[in-house]
C-alpha cells in the first residue's frame, strides 16, 4: 500500500543578503590585482611620464621653467595648475604610482602560493593511454625497465622525478613561473628604489671655479639649484666642502675631449679630516653618502675694471658654453658698486658698468671674433660690450647674472658704450678714463652632488628583472613518464623488457620532439650499459 504525504512542501531556505558594500569591495579588489588592471597601470604610468620628459622640471631646471613662463605666458600658468612642471611630484602621477603598486602586489602574492604549492607537490601519475599523447615511444632494452634507473637518468637532466612501482614520472620548466614571480617582484623592488630615492634623496648643481675664495660647502644656499627629498632636511646634508685646485683637459687634433680630471681639496668632513683627490666625468667623488660627478667645465675670465675714481675691482665671473664644439663661452661681467664718489660715499646707479660678450679659448687671428677656433687655450681673447647705467640690480627682481636684464636695454636705462677685443694683458680706456683690464682666465668645473638610497636596490632589481624575464621567455613547462611492461605476445626473457614512454608539453615547445628523442636514446643507452655489465657480472 502506497501513501501519499500531502504536508506542504518546506518552503527554500532564505538566500544570504550580500553586503553592497563588501560586495563592491571585493570587486573592486578583484579589478585591481588583475593582470589587464596592472598593464593598463602601467601604460598610464609610462604616458604620465611623458610631459616630464618635455617640459622643464622645477626640481631639475628651475631656470627653464620660469623661461617658459617668459615664453609662454598665457599656457604655463595653466600647466602649472596641472603640475606639468613637477610632474614626479604631482598627486595624480604618485596616484597612478601607487595604484600600480598595490596592483602588482595583489597580482604576485596569490600566484606566488599557487607556485609554492606547484613546487611542493610530486608530478602526476602517468595516464592510462600513452599513446595518446603528442610525444610517444616504446623501447626494448636490456635492464631498461628498472625504474630507478631511468629516474636516474632524468635526475641527471635536472628533472624533478616521482617513481611509482613501475612508473616514473618527471616534470620540467619551472622556471618559466619562477621567472615570472621574479620578473614582477624586481617590478615592485624598482618602484620602491624610486619611491625610496624620492624620499630620502637629495641632489644639487653648482659651478665650482678654482681657487680658496671660490671654495664650496655643502649647505642648501651655496647651490645654485638644489631638490630635498620630502623625508630629508638641510640639517641632514652631510659637511664637507670642495677647493677645485686644478682642472685638466686633453684634447684631440680634431678637437674631441680626450680626457677631463678634477683636482679638488677636500675638508671639513665629519671625521675632521682633509686630503686632495681627483675625480672625472665616469668617476664620481664619493664622500660618505654623496656623490659628486662631472658634468661640465669651461673658463672664468679675470677682468679687473679701474673707475674714473681709480677704484678698482676685479670680476671671476664664469661664461658659459654656447654650445659649439670649440668651446666658445658667453657671460657678463658686472661691476654694480663702480663709481662711488669718494667725497660723497655715494654711488649713482645711472653709472653702473657692465661687460657682456664672448670669450674664444682660441681667437681667430682676424675678424670676425665670433667663435672659438679650437677648445683649449692657444689664443685667449675676449669680445665685450660696454654698457653704462642702471644695472636693475636695486629692484629686487631675480635674474640671471650670466646675461644683462634685457627690459634695462630696452626701455634706455642701459646703454652700450663700445665693444673691443681684448687678449691676455690688454687694457680698454672707456670714454670716461675707466680702464678694463682682460687678466687671465681661471678654469672651473660643473658639479653635481646627489644622494640616491634606492640606487643600490633599483640596479639589483633590474638585474634580476631581466634575468627573471629571460626564464619566463625562455623556459617551457613539460612532462614525460616511463612505464615498464612484460613485451607483447608473452612473458619477457631474461633480461629483456618493454619501456613505453610518453611526453606532454605544458605550453607550446617546438623542440620538444627532439628533446624527447634525447631523453628516449639516454635512457636507452643506460639500460644497454646496465645490461651489459650484469651479463658480465653473471
């Protein structure tokens, strides 16, 4: 007798309410480890960085930038909302930085556990049908179906090897994720040698003329550009100060720079000690934790100027390269504080002096003097403007002091009185009696000094960024089993046996095959010799 249960069916269990909030999170995380999320990030991160190369960075060249202020009047100021002139340090370049950060580490931290696992576990056991597989081999060798030999001969190979009764199973090209993981955990090492070096480095440029009076210290204020890391201050520069003492150059008969060293004297160190050394263009000073490099050297001209009192005053002013190869070199030589009235003690700054011009390491020995013949010093010569009047130093208006204020020129408070060429020793009357006198030259250098923490670790992770890349590009993940079995048609004679063997390659390998063919013939090999020596022994 059948009954029927007529009670209501128990209604479904209530579904579980996701939490929206959880449920976003969660997304959006999964969103942001994911492969395409971190390549995308770091497209962006490689566009961003295109308006630093472009444009002038404050921290680098401040001058350019208020140039391109003078130049572009109506758009800088609109870029610099932007933070186009300090782009590394901008919020939207630091928030695709860390974005791309957090990416990567969500990406590598769970295949780095799947691949740990992976490396812990055996090799699978060798399917039922080996024939099936892409690689396929049968061979009949003396002694050839003992397992452990032909585990031996894989260990030999370096293949990670299982041997199961009368199975062996043995797995390669781990590599190729290991070389992976290492590629994008280098990745993560260059951002934060980056990030490290932005924080707690510091660098700054100076033009460092010989002599004691021209000494440097490394204080904030003696450099003409100088960027602190947001984590360092001034009090943390490490003290030492730089006497060049003698700079030499060598050149070629063409003219191409065959060899720069810098002679410096350096003192004031933490230790309280002093000493005279050298450094060049691809060797760097090493003092402590700074670097002090080479980047650049040209000559200082002496001239000393006589007012219409007999007051003199001396200029060391460096001129800079103009950017040919014979070393022709422009700059001014100011004289601000010239002509104060003796009787009065005061000084009229309509009758400021200032020369601008050229100087030519090697003059031509006839007009034009407009350009250097040679870079070194063979026939020194200066090519100056006179100007008289209002320097427009009172206003209180930066500038530069290696070119007059041309607005002074302009609006007539600035005239020329006459240019001249002079050569070493000569002397220029003005039409006020005041004398101009061309000395000498002195040489100075170009320095840099710079304190980079995060050198160390980005060179050491871009080591093993391409080593990890060539493993991940180059290996390949494959697997071959043996299994020994009696041969066909009947029980095997003594000493002889069948060994079936398959392969399967992970990822596409187009040697495979032939590698496969090896691994068959070393394995062959080894049965025939162990055969022949157990037919010896008995």
């Amino acid at each position: 007798m059948t009954t029927v249960d007529d009670r209501p069916a128990a209604p479904p269990a209530p579904r579980r309410r996701v939490n929206p909030v959880l449920a976003l999170l969660r997304n959006s995380w999964r969103q942001l480890t994911s492969m395409r999320t971190a390549l995308i990030l770091l497209f962006l991160l490689a566009v961003a960085a295109i308006p630093g190369s472009v444009l002038p960075q404050r921290g680098v060249s401040p001058e350019k930038v208020n140039q391109w202020f003078v130049d572009h009047p109506d758009l800088a100021p609109r870029l610099d909302q932007l933070g186009m002139f300090e782009v590394f340090g901008s919020v939207w370049f630091s928030a695709i930085y860390l974005l791309l950060f957090t990416s990567l580490v969500g990406c590598i931290l769970p295949r780095a556990r799947d691949h740990v696992r992976a490396l812990r576990m055996r090799p699978p056991a060798a399917p039922k049908r080996l024939e099936r597989l892409p690689q396929h081999a049968v061979l009949e060798a003396p002694a050839a179906a003992d397992p452990e030999a032909i585990a031996a001969v894989l260990r030999r190979r370096r293949w990670r090897v299982t041997v199961r009764g009368n199975e062996v199973s043995a797995e390669k090209g781990y590599l190729k994720e290991t070389g992976n993981l290492l590629f994008h955990v280098s990745l993560v090492a260059v951002l934060l040698g980056v990030a490290v070096g932005s924080w707690y480095g510091w660098h700054g440029n100076r033009i460092l003329v010989a002599g004691a009076d021209n000494a440097f210290c490394n204080t904030r204020q003696q450099y003409a550009e100088a960027t602190l890391g947001p984590r360092v201050d001034s009090v943390d520069l490490p003290p030492f100060c730089l006497t060049l003492e003698r700079f030499e150059a060598d050149y070629l008969a063409s003219g191409q720079a065959a060899r720069f060293w810098a002679t410096v004297k350096v003192d004031h160190l933490a230790d309280g000690s002093e000493r005279t050394t050298g450094f060049s263009v691809n060797s760097p000073l090493r003092l402590g934790s700074a670097n002090v490099y080479l980047l650049g050297n040209g000559y200082a001209p002496i001239l000393r100027y006589t007012d219409k009192y007999g007051n003199t005053q001396t200029s060391e002013a460096p001129f800079l390269r103009t950017g040919d190869a014979n070393a022709t070199e422009e700059g001014v030589a100011a004289f601000p504080d010239a002509n104060v009235d003796p009787r009065t003690g005061q000084r009229d700054p309509a009758q400021q002096i200032a020369f601008d011009g050229l100087y030519l390491p090697t003059a031509p020995e006839s007009a034009p003097f407009v350009a250097s013949q040679f870079p070194e010093e063979r026939n020194p010569a200066v090519n100056l403007r006179a100007y008289r009047g209002n320097l427009g130093l009172d206003a209180g208006i930066p500038g530069s002091v290696y070119q007059l204020d041309q607005r002074q020129i302009d609006n007539g408070k600035l005239k020329e009185i006459g240019n001249k060429k002079l050569a070493v020793g000569e002397k220029w009357t003005l039409d006020d009696g005041s004398t101009l006198e061309f000395v000498g030259t002195k040489p100075y250098i170009t320095i840099a000094v710079r304190h980079a923490p995060g050198q160390t670790l980005m060179l050491g992770a871009c080591v093993t960024l391409l080593a990890g890349l060539m493993g991940s590009l180059f290996a390949r993940r494959r697997r071959v089993w043996f299994r020994g079995s009696p041969p066909e048609g009947g029980s095997p004679t003594r000493g002889s046996s069948l060994v079936e063997a398959g392969g399967l390659p992970r990822t596409e390998h187009p040697g495979f095959a032939d590698e496969f063919a090896q691994l068959v013939a070393a394995v062959s090999d080894d049965g025939r010799r162990a055969g022949r020596a157990r037919e010896g022994v008995e």
